[in-house]
C-alpha cells in the first residue's frame, strides 16, 4: 500500500488525524486516547499488516512529552510512523502498545526510566537502566543535575 492508501486507512480509524507525509514515510500525530485503537488495527488489519515495531522513541518537545513509533509491514514493506503526546508533565500517561507488539515492553521502560512517562496496562513498569533511587528524568529538557553538571 502505498502512502496515499496509508492515508485513507488512517483517516477511516481516526478521523482527523494530524498526518504528514515526508520522503520516506507518513507521520500521523494522534490524540492519545486514539492511539491504541489506531496500533490495533493498523496491525490486525490484512491491508496493513504493520507487524513490526522497530523503534519506539520517547521525546521531549519542552511543550510537551511523547512517544514517537516506527512500524513495518514485513509482509508489504510499507512504513508509517506514529506520534502521540501530553502536555501534562507532572504526570505523563499513555496508553502502552505492548500487547500489540512485544517488543514494546522493554522500550516503554526506557522511555519511562528517562522521560517520566507512564505507560498504562504496561505489565512491569519500572525503571530498566537506572537505580530505583535516581530522582528525576535525565532526558528531559528541564532536567538539572547538581551532582553531574548537566545542563541543557
């Protein structure tokens, strides 16, 4: 399928999404009560078929936090990346995607170990790389550290 079909697709699952199309792949931007159902069925769906989640991205817009997610179809070889934000940054929650695509366990705890952010219906959600100690989220953009000096 290919981006404009992609487009339609999105477009019938989540009416008025946010949907931009660069050189190599279509961004769509949805609210984040949408975005579940949106994985769902791009995934279930035999015209999509996005089975693969190769990268899930947490990120810091100062504005706002959020996940950005790159899917594949191994069986079509189309892509298409998710995004999905909140601006609450006290605390952050989204969906998680996790028992749509596997692999999106280990990376929303990365994602919540560095950003902050929740991930509801996430089985284990506990920090992965850093100590149950660390206050803070060292990759966000208003994160300071006396001991380390880190400012940005």
């Amino acid at each position: 399928m290919d981006n404009a079909g992609l487009k339609e697709k999105v477009l019938q699952i989540v009416p008025g999404a946010e949907i931009i199309e660069d050189k190599q792949y279509l961004t769509v931007t949805v609210a984040p009560n949408k975005l579940h159902t949106l994985a769902e069925k791009l995934k279930e769906d035999a015209e999509t078929l996005f089975d693969y989640l190769f990268c899930l991205t947490g990120m810091d817009w100062t504005d706002s936090l959020g996940v950005v997610y790159h899917l594949t179809s191994t069986k079509y070889n189309h892509y298409i990346v998710l995004k999905v934000k909140t601006t609450n940054r006290t605390a952050p929650v989204l969906d998680s995607v996790c028992d749509i695509w596997k692999t999106a366990e280990f990376h929303e705890r990365e994602v919540y170990d560095f950003f902050g952010i929740d991930f509801k219906n996430h089985p284990d959600m506990r920090r992965i790389f850093l100590d149950d100690s660390w206050e803070g989220y060292p990759l966000r953009k208003d994160y300071v550290d006396e001991v380390n000096i880190i400012e940005r």
